[in-house]
C-alpha cells in the first residue's frame, strides 16, 4: 500500500497542528516546515476542514487547529477520508455500474482478490489503532 502525498500532507499537517495546540498556526508556517506548496496545502487543509479534522479560522487573527482532541482522531479515519481510491489493484474495486462488469480476467476462480483484501483490511486495522495523540507523543 503507497499512501499519496495528499494524504502523507495531510498527516503532517495534523502531527503539526497537534503538537501546537496552544495557538492557531498559519498555513504559511505549515507551508515553510514542510517544504509543500502552498496551493496544494491549502487543498489539503480544506479536505481536511470538510472532514471535520481541523478547523479554520479566517481574518486577521485567523488560523488552524484541531477540531478536536488528537486522542479522537483515529489514523486510519484520516486515511480513509484522504485517500481516493483504497484498492491495491484494478480488480479490487467496485465497478461503477452493472455496465463495468468483472474486472478480474480470472473472474470467480482468483484468489489473489482475497488476499489482496485481507491484506489491506490488516493495514487498516493497525492505524485504527492509533491516534494522532500516539504519533505526537
């Protein structure tokens, strides 16, 4: 499993806004520790934001912090709401329509779609088990 840089970002981001829990920080200060753009930061830091991951402050005196303690939020929630697209291959997606058909050229026969799953379900449940309070501590 690669994880994207969206979602590598947006981990960043909260281990950043968490271990600055005293203040609001600025997009520009996230922006200057991390060496990203700041236009894809600010995509992030709005996914981030619909998400109910952070919260964003506007004006003069705006800013960002957590919505909520770091002990709520959970890794493999952030994981799962920044990443598109879950599956380790092509036939491990669900198609779109009845229309899409079987992906899988091996169809019913193939057993690497299970394992695939079952590898991936265990990736998931390792960050369920962490929050983002266990990776700033």
């Amino acid at each position: 499993m690669r994880l994207t840089l969206h979602t590598d970002y947006a981990l960043r981001t909260l281990i950043y806004l968490g271990t600055h829990t005293d203040r609001l920080v600025s997009i520009r200060e996230v922006v200057a520790t991390y060496g990203v753009s700041e236009n894809h930061l600010v995509k992030i830091i709005h996914r981030l934001g619909i998400g109910g991951f952070i919260e964003t402050l506007r004006g003069r005196n705006g800013g960002l912090r957590l919505a909520r303690p770091a002990s709520e939020i959970r890794i493999g929630d952030v994981v799962r709401f920044t990443e598109e697209n879950m599956a380790l291959v092509p036939c491990t997606q669900e198609a779109r329509s009845p229309d899409d058909g079987p992906v899988c050229i091996l169809g019913k026969n193939c057993r690497l779609r299970g394992v695939l799953t079952e590898a991936l379900e265990d990736f998931m449940s390792v960050l369920d088990r962490y929050s983002l309070q266990d990776l700033i501590n």
